[in-house]
C-alpha cells in the first residue's frame, strides 16, 4: 500500500466518489492476500497503521534501510510520501502516526545528520509533506513540534541552496511565475467545475 501511489489514487478516488454521490460516510476496505491461504477483509485505516508499526516506525525496520544510504533514504522519503496519499485522500492516517514520523526522521539530531549525509532531497521532502500535512488539517501536531519542524525546514533550505548550482530538472533549480491572468484562468475553470458539481447533486 506505500510502495505505489496508484493503491491511494485509485482507491482514495474511488471512496471520494462514493462519499460524494451517497452523500454519506462509506467503509474503506481490501482484501489482504498476504497468505494466499487466509485471504482477508481488513478495514484501510488498521492496514495503514499495521504497515506503519511494521515499517515506517519500527526502528528494527529503519536501521536496515539505512545501510543503503541515498537508496534507503529514497525509499524512506516514498513511503511517507505516500502515507500522506492516503492521508490526504481518505483522512485515515491518525495524528499518533505523523507524530511518530516527525519525531523519528525530522526531529532526531542523529537521523536528520544521517539524512545530510546521504541524501538531503529525502529529508526536505518529508519534512515538507509533514507542514503540508498540518496546514491542510490532516494532522494537528504540537506547537512545539510545529515550529521545530518550520525551523528545521528552514535549516534544509539553506543547505539545499548551498548544494544547488544547476537548473532545470533539479529539485530546487526551478521557479515558477504565475500572473493574475493565470489565476483569474484557474478561477474560471473552477467555477466551471462548481456548475458541473451543482448539477450533479441537483439530479441525486
């Protein structure tokens, strides 16, 4: 489930889609095929915390992925990625898993040095799914821990921006220009899709 962002594109698309046109809550479920043998019914929100006990918090789990430096760290950048997919698409994650996360991999001195020696890209990522996560309201942190993640995300920046002297493809090598003439365009379609969505709901 936090290998690819198809499992939450698809079946958080799905569970939107059934919400809105029923117009109530719905069940979030799959079929765990683990042991082919004892195929299983499990609600979504147990297998993501079962996966994240097993994996993402489980420092037996983190001290192997870290014998594989850029990779591991890569691969510990995906998962949370995709934690937050499934966060933002079915509102599942609960706040105890982002604490865990904030306090394992951004707030350790020890991970964060690990992170800057083997692949910074990893931690700016991670650390800026988390304020992505608390200022959408998926999670509600600390204060505390809020402005220590801010503050770290700052640190990040500025030793990306020391490390950065390329452009194009390259994290950080692009910045964007928007106008008010792109915004007003992105205002109406939006108001197109409001219309569309109006004339749904009219027809339930």
């Amino acid at each position: 489930m936090f290998n690819c962002c198809c499992y939450f594109a698809y079946h958080g698309g799905f569970y939107n889609a059934a919400k809105a046109l029923s117009g109530r809550e719905v069940e979030v479920i799959h079929v765990d095929t683990r042991d082919i043998s004892d195929t299983k019914i499990v609600a979504i929100k147990h297998e993501i915390e079962r996966i994240a006990r097993a994996k993402l918090v489980n420092p037996e789990w983190i001290e192997e992925m870290k014998k594989h430096g850029y990779r591991g760290a890569s691969e510990f950048s995906k998962k949370i990625l995709h934690l937050y997919g499934w966060s933002a698409t079915t509102r599942l994650v609960d706040k105890w898993v982002y604490d865990k996360i904030a306090e394992k991999y951004a707030l350790d001195e020890d991970m964060r040095r690990w992170f800057e020696e083997h692949n910074p890209w990893a931690l700016e990522e991670i650390v800026r799914r988390l304020l992505e996560a608390a200022k959408r309201g998926l999670w509600k942190p600390s204060r505390d821990m809020l402005e220590k993640l801010e503050e770290i995300y700052s640190e990040i920046e500025g030793l990306m921006e020391e490390m950065t002297t390329v452009e194009g493809e390259h994290q950080g090598g692009v910045i964007a220009i928007y106008t008010s003439q792109d915004v007003q365009h992105w205002n109406e379609k939006l108001e197109e899709v409001e219309k569309l969505w109006s004339a749904v709901k009219k027809e339930k």
